[in-house]
C-alpha cells in the first residue's frame, strides 16, 4: 500500500487558508492571505525540494488544483526542481463540480471520494502527496486515511479562517519523524500516523 502525506503550511492555531496570497481564498471575510510571504527563505525553498525530489503523485481538491494549473504548466522545468516535479506527476482531482483538466497528467476521481483515494492507496505506484486542499483534508482525515503529515509551522496566530483539523477530526496518534527550524522560525515537523490515542493518569 503506498502512503498518502498530507503537506501543509499552518500557524501556531492551525489555519492553512489562503497561505500564497490575498487573492488565493478571501472566503468567510479572510484578511490574511498571503501570511506565508515574509517568513520565505532559502532553507523553505530547500525543504520543499527535498520533500519533492523523489518520486510522487499529486490529489488535489478542486480549489487548489486550480490554483495549481494556472501556475505550474507555466514554469521552466529546467530551472525549477519544483516544477519538474509536479508537472511531472499525476494528479487525481476531487470535485463535484464541472472541471476542465488540461494540465497533463489529471484524472478526476469518480464517485465517493474516500473510496476512490482508498483504491488508490491499494495500487502500486509512488507516494501520494496532498498540498492545500483544505476541504479534501477534512475528508482524509475523517476516514483516517492519512498515513503522514509533513507540517510548516509559522511563528504567528490570526484567529479566524480555515484549519488543518475540522470537526471531523478523528482521535488518532502520530508519532514525530523528523523536526528541524528556519532561521525565520517556522517549524518543520514530519508525523506518522502511530495508531490509538493512549490515555493515563498521573497519580
């Protein structure tokens, strides 16, 4: 079975909305777009290409995918590892609406979702990575069916928009992989799905 890792930048309260810019996602009145910007360096660039040099396949909701194909296509493979990459792999789309799929590579998944990425972590294939796609995360996590989460955890709290963890979140454990810092202070943490929340007491 191959993984499905969840890849998000999030604050210190766990919103992952609009993390490129003002104009990404102003839903529910969010004044915070592009919160990501100042806190870009070198050592994120360098994170992401490592994160993505190997290879994956992409699952998108329809938001992001979009986001994604109004950019990437556009971008020199030579000059960008980034790039290379993502143009590169596959990508399954979830989207009950009408979606153009000119991007090379995409596929829109038929049916329930969760039962289609589910069949799609039973074939073989590289790892799946999941980036923004706030709606689909709530999905995947609703049915535990993410197996990793590679989060970026920026030194700030805004107090309203969209978060990484819903309602839905089910109780589940993670084990830490991996954890370093920027120099701007962003969190990088690597977690793997470990199974039951284990309780106690301190008496």
């Amino acid at each position: 079975m191959r993984k499905l890792i969840v890849l998000t930048f999030i604050t210190l309260d766990g919103v992952m909305q609009a993390v490129s810019g003002p104009d990404e996602d102003p839903s529910g009145g969010f004044m915070y777009g592009g919160w990501t910007t100042p806190y870009f360096d070198d050592f994120l660039d360098q994170v992401m290409i490592g994160q993505m040099s190997k290879s994956f396949d992409m699952v998108f909701g329809r938001k992001t995918y979009e986001l994604f194909a109004a950019f990437w296509p556009f971008q020199d493979n030579e000059k960008s590892p980034l790039a290379a990459g993502i143009n590169a792999a596959r990508k399954y789309v979830a989207s009950t609406t009408p979606l153009k799929l000119d991007w090379s590579n995409s596929t829109l998944l038929q049916g329930d979702v969760a039962q289609a990425i589910q069949a799609l972590k039973q074939q073989d294939g590289p790892e799946l990575q999941v980036h923004g796609s706030g709606n689909l995360i709530q999905t995947l996590v609703k049915h535990d069916l993410v197996d990793e989460l590679w989060l970026k955890i920026f030194p700030i709290t805004l107090g309203t928009g969209k978060r990484l963890f819903g309602e839905g979140a089910i109780p589940a454990a993670f084990s830490l992989r991996e954890v370093k810092a920027s120099p701007s202070g962003v969190i990088v943490a690597s977690y793997e799905r470990a199974g039951a929340v284990q309780t106690g007491t301190w008496t």
